[in-house]
C-alpha cells in the first residue's frame, strides 16, 4: 500500500518541488489515511471563506473533489490577474472621449478581479499584503495617481507568493510607495537637506520587525526586569534613512544629448510614461559614467551607515548595494517570521492565534521544509496558515474574526452568482456605482487613512473583547456610523440588484435569485438556501427560525421581494458578519 502510494505521488508530481511537498503530505502515510477533502459543504465553505473572496456553489463542489491540498496546488500556480493593462485602456479611452477619469475606474476592476478572476487565493493573499505594505490613495502625494496604485496591487499580487525578501525589495524600489512614504527624491544630507526618515520608520516598524523583538510564538523578548527588549532606536532610524537616498524615476536623467548632473534632472522624470509605476533608479554612482563627476552631484549617502541590530554598511557602495542589503538586514532579522505569521494568520483565519498557531507559521516561514529550505517563502506560509489544525478546527469562543466590510460584499456576489454589467463604450465594467466605500464600508482597496491601515493588529474594541485581553482588529472601523451605512450600502447591493428587476441598474453586479424565488412558497426552503449559500450551513436555529417567521409575515409580498429581503437580513446580521 506505501510503495504504491509513493509511485502514485511520484507520478502526479512531476512538475514543480512545491507540488511534490503538497502529495508528500497527502500520501506519506498511504491510502490507509483519508484523503484530506472536506467532509461537508460546510467545511468546504469555511475553508473559501478564509482563502477565497467568497464561496460559490460551483467552488465548494470543485474543493470537496479536490481535497484542500490539490487545491491549493492549483490556485499556487495559478498567474496573476494584471488589472492594470484594463485600467490603463479604460483611461486612455475616457481621455480620448472626453471623459473624467479617477479612482473609480481602478475600484471598478479591482471589484471584478476580486469577484470573478479564477487566481482567488492570490488575490485574497493580494488584499492580505495590502494592508500591512500600505499605501493609500487617501494621500495627495498619490491621490490621482490612478495607474500608478493599480500597478502597486498588480506587484502584490504577482509577488504573493514569492519571498518575503522579493516583495520587501520590489516594494521599496516602487515608486507609488517612494511617493507614499517620502523616500522618492529623498537626498543626503547637506546644508539645508536631512534624509527624509519615513519610510526608513514605517519599513522596520510595520513592514517588518515591529517595534519590540519577539520569540518565534510572538512572545516579546524580555531583559532582566522583565522589560520588552526594543527592536531598534532612533539612532537606527536616522541611519536607516541614510540608505534610502537618492531615489527618483526609472527613466532620469532625460532629455537628448549627454546628462547634465544638476539639480533639474534629478527631479525631472517619467510623468506621462511607464516610469510612473516601473521601480526607481537611484541618484547615486550607478547613474553616473566611470569619470568625470564628483560626488557632490550624487543624491544618494554613500558614507557608512550602522543600521538594524548593528549590521554595518561600509563606505563608497553604489546605491543598489546600500539597499539590498540593507534590506537583507530587516528581512533577515528573527522578528519578521513571527511578525508577518501573526498578521497574516489575523488576515485569513482568526484574530487570536494561539502563540503555537503563530510559532508553527513562523517555524515555516524560516523554512519551508523544500529541499531548497528557502526562508521567508510566502506560498509555504499561506498553506501552513489554511492547513493548521486551528484553521480547519474551530476552537474556544475567541476563534475567528469579524468579517470585513469589503469581504462581505464579494461574499455576497459570489454566494449569489452575481452577473457584472456589460463593458461601456470605453470598455469599463461598473461594479460599485456611485457608492462612497471609504464612508459606507468604512475601507476600500488601497484607500487607508494612515499608513497604520484600517485597524491596528493589537486594536482591542472596549468592553468585553479588551476586558477578555482579546484582538478585535477590524472592530476599530465598527461604530454606530459605519454599521448604519454599511446596512445602506449592502442594501444598495442587494435590494436595489438583483436579475429579474424592472429597472435594473447598470453599474453594479446583478444577484442571481432565482433559486430563492422559485421557493417563495416555502419559507422554510428559502431559509435553508440562504443558510448554505452564505453562512455554510452554520446558522443558527433561532436564526432560522426568525427568518422563517418573516417569510411567512410576507405572504401577500412578491416572490422576488421575498428573496431580496431574506438575503438582505443575512447579509446584515451578525452570524454573517463574523468569520468562524
């Protein structure tokens, strides 16, 4: 039976060392041992709720077929869905005509991506490292800079499941963030310029090691008064700054004939070209020919610089050289497995991890237990994240978290087979309307407040949840005003967008509710569709039965009213608005 479970995996691998790991794991022990399929659909629900945008009827069967691990396999080499080559048309088509354009056109594709693209688990791990490696439109610094953040998602999302090192490196060098965090244009130091340390603070205190230093299990490190030992000071920041010197765009200097080293064409760039969005070039000895320049014309420090746990730079390296490894520093310091798990484990599954849930993550994140023992492989990570026994086993009441805003929208359209408008005349599909999501979800893509994202990972909402020493991190955008409009804004979503209206909109998904609908006269049929399609068969009994009561209320109502509202109430209610 193992011999022929071994020729069997050795068989269905042949191709990448990633899916001989996953049939390692799913053979190793011979058929004697169930395969790892879902035992139900509402297993199967669960698990697409944590990795995907949203169940689907069609997804679920296709996951109980497969088993987790095959799925994974598939959606891990699975390409990314590029939204900018569409957006970029889009635009240039409404310029041409004579229309506006803004942070609708961007949304709009981000929406469809998010709803139907088949890459799901790449976009969710995309909308995962979106808000830990934030930038945010909400900044005038990039506020119109439409093409540019579209190209920003597109690098999270082709880097998802790459190294942490890869991401980090093609991050800093990107100039939406150079832009975001100051470091774009930033110059060494002279007699009326200091280093701009923002993005040096940001990079080490949120992208990376936090700001204490922590055990594998995210335990904080103590000294002899039991004090958490800090990760780095200000002396770190300062130095750190130093490196992140003399960025600007791809394509500087410009202009024909030789490259004069003033001070114009280290600001001059790419405005209207790909080097609003390629990564930068740095103002430093790698610009400039073998000789005939002085270094006061460079932008970048090359003196040497003491950065993160005392790691030195030495002098006179090019500004690449500074940055890698610079770089290497922070992605290599012992807090960046635990850090990264911890937020990503919040993101997908729950929002109190058990420091052996975190320290099993991190465990591979140092290795991904490949023959390459790569460290910081984020396509490891995801599996050992959704594979956990506290991910596929619902523990105390503590587990799971609160369901954000924009999750819950593309859980409701996929749940519903919700159809997307036909393109326009300038090949845009409108999926949000006219809908204000900063003020009626309370967050959308890209589009933050601070760069500290939504909500903080340590946000604890007062009350209960603080007094039980828990995380509630998405509670810090749940208030009387968010809850009031996120009802409205699901309303408009639901009530006002279904197949089958006599006026249907055109800029928004059509709900497909004709299986409801044909069930009109049984309440009780209603209730359990709704309860497999949106809550994986886990509503409660009172629950049923209020809903129940309802349909029964609206016996005098049409069949398709009676379908919007019972799908509205789920989409409202708290069995819905929280992940377990």
């Amino acid at each position: 039976m193992i011999r022929l479970a071994a020729l069997l995996a050795g068989v269905l691998c042949l191709g990448t060392p990633a899916a001989a790991h996953v049939y390692d794991h799913l053979y190793g022990n011979g058929f004697d041992t169930p395969a790892d399929a879902p035992g139900s659909d509402a297993e199967a629900a669960r698990f697409l709720t944590q990795a995907t945008f949203g169940p689907t009827p069609a997804e679920i069967a296709r996951l109980r077929a497969l088993g987790y691990r095959e799925w994974l396999a598939q959606q891990l080499g699975m390409p990314a869905t590029a939204a900018r080559p569409v957006v970029e048309q889009v635009i240039a088509a409404r310029t041409a005509g004579g229309q506006g354009i803004g942070q609708s056109q961007r949304l709009n594709r981000w929406f469809w991506t998010a709803t139907y693209a088949p890459d799901q688990l790449r976009q969710r791990m995309a909308w995962a490292l979106s808000q830990i490696f934030v930038v945010s439109d909400q900044s005038s610094s990039i506020s119109q800079d439409y093409i540019p953040l579209t190209e920003y998602w597109d690098l999270l999302a082709r880097d998802a499941f790459g190294t942490y090192r890869g991401l980090l490196g093609d991050v800093t060098w990107n100039p939406t963030m150079g832009r975001y965090l100051s470091h774009f244009r930033n110059q060494k130091a002279g007699s009326t310029t200091q280093p701009d340390e923002n993005y040096a603070r940001e990079v080490m205190q949120l992208f990376s090691v936090g700001l204490v230093q922590r055990n594998l299990d995210f335990s904080p490190v103590l000294d002899g008064q039991l004090v958490p030992l800090p990760t780095y000071d200000q002396t770190t920041i300062s130095q750190t700054a130093r490196v992140f010197t003399g960025f600007t765009y791809a394509d500087a200097p410009r202009g024909s004939g030789p490259p004069n080293y003033n001070g114009a064409n280290f600001y001059a760039g790419g405005v209207t070209s790909a080097a609003q969005y390629a990564p930068m070039a740095c103002w430093g000895t790698e610009l400039f020919p073998a000789s005939g320049t002085g270094s006061s014309n460079m932008r970048h420090d090359i003196g040497a610089k003491t950065l993160l746990a005392g790691f030195t730079l030495p002098a006179n390296q090019t500004c690449a050289q500074d940055v890698n490894l610079a770089l290497d520093n922070i992605a290599g310091h012992m807090n960046v497995a635990p850090f990264i798990a911890r937020q990503l484990i919040q993101r997908f599954v729950t929002s109190n991890p058990s420091p052996g849930y975190i320290q099993r993550v991190a465990t591979v994140f140092e290795d991904n237990g490949l023959p390459d023992h790569e460290r910081g492989d984020l396509g490891a990570v995801i599996q050992a994240i959704l594979l956990d026994a506290e991910a596929r086993t619902p523990g105390a009441a503590s587990y799971g978290k609160l369901r954000e805003p924009v999750l819950r929208l593309t859980a409701l359209w996929r749940a519903w087979g919700a159809q997307a408008p036909a393109a326009d005349a300038y090949g845009e599909v409108k999926m949000i309307g006219t809908l204000n999501f900063v003020n009626a979800f309370g967050q959308r893509p890209l589009s933050s407040p601070t760069v500290f994202n939504f909500y903080e990972p340590d946000f604890a909402q007062p009350g209960p949840i603080a007094d039980a020493g828990l995380f509630a991190p998405e509670f810090q955008i749940t208030n009387e005003s968010t809850t009031y409009s996120l009802s409205n804004g699901l309303y408009a979503f639901s009530a006002q967008a279904y197949a089958g209206m006599s006026n249907p909109p055109s800029d928004r998904p059509l709900l497909d509710l004709s299986a409801l609908a044909s069930n009109a006269a049984n309440p009780a049929a209603m209730v359990a569709l709704a309860n497999a399609r949106m809550l994986g068969g886990g509503m409660s009994p009172n629950m049923q039965t209020t809903l129940g009561n309802m349909l029964a209320f609206m016996s005098g109502a049409s069949a398709n009213e009676k379908a919007w509202s019972l799908v509205y109430l789920v989409a409202l209610s708290p069995e819905f608005a929280a992940q377990r």
